[in-house]
C-alpha cells in the first residue's frame, strides 16, 4: 500500500496506527519522513505536507468532520467553504490542555475515527445546529436530489429540533436542482404561491419552477453550471418558453444567493398581474 495514497484518501492525515491497519509498514512511514514525503505535525500522526490545518486538527484530537465540515467534504452545497472545522466528538471529550483555535465541536455519542467525515445523514443532522433553515433545506434538498437520502431520513432526524425538522418535511423537494432554485421556490413558496419544481413545457422542456401554473421561473449562472454551453442551453429554453406564449422571469444565481438579493415574490407578483392584463386585453380586444 502507498502511503501517499492512503494518506490522500484520508484527507491529507492519520495517525501511525490507522496507516499500519492499512497495510503501511512503519519501515515506510520511517522513509517518508526521511525523503521529505510526508510530515509529522503531532506525536503519532502522519501527514501530507499539503494538509489543511482543520485535516490535521481533527486527527490529533480523535474527531470527526461533521455538520458544514463534512457537508462541504461530501460535495454538498454550504454557504462558505472556508471556515472554522467542525468536529464530531465523544461526549468524554475536553478541551484541557488543547490548542483548538476556532474549531467548533459537537458532542455525540460513541467513539469516532480520526479525521473520518461523517456519514449524509448524520452530518445534516448536526447541521441544524450551525445553519439557518434555508441553507439547512439547501442542502437537505441537494442530498435529495442526489439520493443520498430519502424523505424518510428527514422524518429520523433527532438532533436537528423539532420545529426545523418540520420545516425540512414541508419544504423539502428532491427535485430542486440549485441552492439557488431552492432558496427561490422557498421564498414564492412562502408568499403564497404554488410552485411546481421541473414543470415541462412543449419546446423547451424542464424550466425550474412554475408558479400558479402560468408564470415559469428559471435560475442559472456561471455558479451551479459546469460550462458555458449549459449557460448556453439556458438562455435557448428562456427563448423557447417565450414563444410558447408563457410568461417568464430569469435570474443568475447570484441574485438569489448574494447579500442583496431579488425580491423575487414580488417580481411574480408584478408579472402574473401583467400577464393577466395582457391576456384580459386580447380577450376584450381581439384586435388590439
């Protein structure tokens, strides 16, 4: 066994007795300290020289990733990717004599492997204790989307509290497909709007969200897009929802996810009135 690849496929650290289950013979870990390879930032701890202080931190104190940590790990979306590390640790835990910078720690049952990511289900969990409801169903909805979970894992949720794993059952949707489609579908939502997720539409196909089954709502950019040419495809369907004669309102992810944002209740407020005054007119006005 390699012990840059196993090193690597822990994050960037462990420890001496985690490489040797491994199949990493301390004759190997000897040479890699030699050669440069490989570090030792603690006693019994071996890392990459590229490892981030948070991957080393959760290994010499035995915790593990969790909640926006292990989130952002899993590839599901967060607000930031930067940050405090969060760490799941027994409850026997303590702090005494540690250097723990700004780590935050969740105290859970059980004992846990060193700089390991918590699963899906329990990093959501844990989650309910840093983040704010929406970014909470963000990723709620992305670990949906991606089957990570299922709307029954959302009912087993326990340390999330009650009221937040209410909201996380009435407004989770596997078919969101966006941080950004989420935060706009709950917001219309909210308002008191009906909103349908991948509504399809003869020519165009799926647009994200259909509102009071008229009104069609599409959210993209650069930020949730792997290239241009799905940017492309983007502006292609907004061209083919027009012509089918069906109102449309388009935003970049940006103006959904920045400090200041579309207040996009209102837009749909402003454009199913005129949709209706355009549609009254013809009615009245065959000629117009």
């Amino acid at each position: 066994m390699d012990i840059i690849a196993e090193l690597t496929r822990r994050g960037g650290a462990a420890r001496v007795a985690q490489l040797e289950r491994a199949g990493i013979s301390r004759h190997r870990i000897r040479a890699g300290l030699e050669t440069g390879t490989v570090a030792r930032p603690a006693h019994g701890v071996i890392a990459l020289p590229t490892a981030t202080s948070d991957v080393v931190l959760a290994v010499i104190v035995g915790g593990e990733h969790t909640c926006v940590s292990a989130l952002a790990r899993l590839g599901l979306p967060v607000p930031r990717r930067t940050g405090p590390a969060h760490l799941a640790v027994p409850h026997s835990f303590t702090t005494y004599g540690r250097e723990m910078g700004a780590t935050v720690l969740h105290y859970t049952k059980g004992r846990k492997e060193p700089g390991g990511v918590a699963t899906v289900f329990a990093a959501l969990d844990s989650a309910g204790d840093c983040l704010d409801e929406v970014w909470h169903l963000v990723a709620v909805d992305a670990a949906l989307n991606r089957g990570l979970i299922t709307m029954a894992d959302v009912l087993r949720l326990s340390r999330t509290s009650r009221a937040r794993r209410d909201f996380l059952i009435a407004h989770a949707d596997a078919r969101s497909e966006s941080p950004a489609e989420t935060i706009a579908r709950l917001r219309l939502v909210q308002a008191g709007f009906q909103v349908r997720p991948q509504a399809y539409v003869d020519g165009a196909g799926h647009v994200d969200l259909e509102v009071n089954g008229i009104l069609l709502v599409q959210v993209d950019g650069y930020e949730h897009h792997s290239d241009r040419a799905s940017f492309k495809r983007d502006r292609e369907k907004g061209r083919a929802v027009v012509k089918a004669g069906r109102p449309l309102l388009s935003y970049a992810a940006s103006e959904l996810l920045g400090q200041f944002t579309a207040n996009i209740a209102v837009d749909a407020t402003r454009a199913l009135e005129e949709w209706r005054r355009r549609t009254t007119m013809r009615t009245t006005n065959p000629a117009a």
